[in-house]
C-alpha cells in the first residue's frame, strides 16, 4: 500500500470538491467541515461523477438519479446507488493531499 500526491490543498473547499483519477480508480476529494475527505467518484447505479453532484451539509446526491451518500463514511442514505461507496484514507504533507491506496 501507498500514498500518492493527488492535488493541493489550497484546490479543495466546502463547495468545490475535486476530482482525480489514479490509474483505473476515479476519486472524489471533498471538504466536510474542514476536514478532507476520499470517495468513490463514480455513483454505483449508473455513470455519474459525484463531484458533479449537489453537496448539502455531509452529504452528496448524485447529479443524475438522487442517490445520496455521505460524504466521511461513503455510506448509502438513500435513492437507487445500491451499495455503499469506496472510502480512501487522506492525509496532508506542507500543501499537498496525499491517498492511501491498495
């Protein structure tokens, strides 16, 4: 397992969460109450980015078909997303974000 520099810090807010892809792996990096967060960036029902999607508070709904998750635990809270999502420990060196991955 590794970590990877993915974006700087200074790219990610409240509102703006940013997307990246690490080899076959497409991430979403979110702010949650100034805390950084990995998801899964792809919506498991169907091909949709949640980084395009609609934050409100902790969660994410997916811009296409209304699945919301939530954001730290990547965990199903309702609508068609049929499981859960992948979370990714982050962590930040000066003003980078790093990922944790398998």
């Amino acid at each position: 397992m590794s970590w990877v520099s993915v974006c700087k810090v200074n790219a990610i807010s409240d509102e703006s969460p940013v997307a990246i892809k690490v080899g076959e792996k497409e991430i979403g990096i979110f702010m949650v109450e100034g805390q950084l967060h990995a998801i899964e960036d792809i919506c498991p029902h169907a091909y949709a980015l949640l980084t395009e999607g609609f934050i409100e508070g902790r969660t994410i709904e997916c811009p296409l078909h209304e699945a919301i998750f939530d954001i730290p635990t990547g965990k199903l809270q309702s609508g068609p997303g049929c499981r859960d999502l992948t979370t990714y420990e982050v962590r930040i060196e000066g003003d980078d974000v790093l990922l944790h991955l398998a």
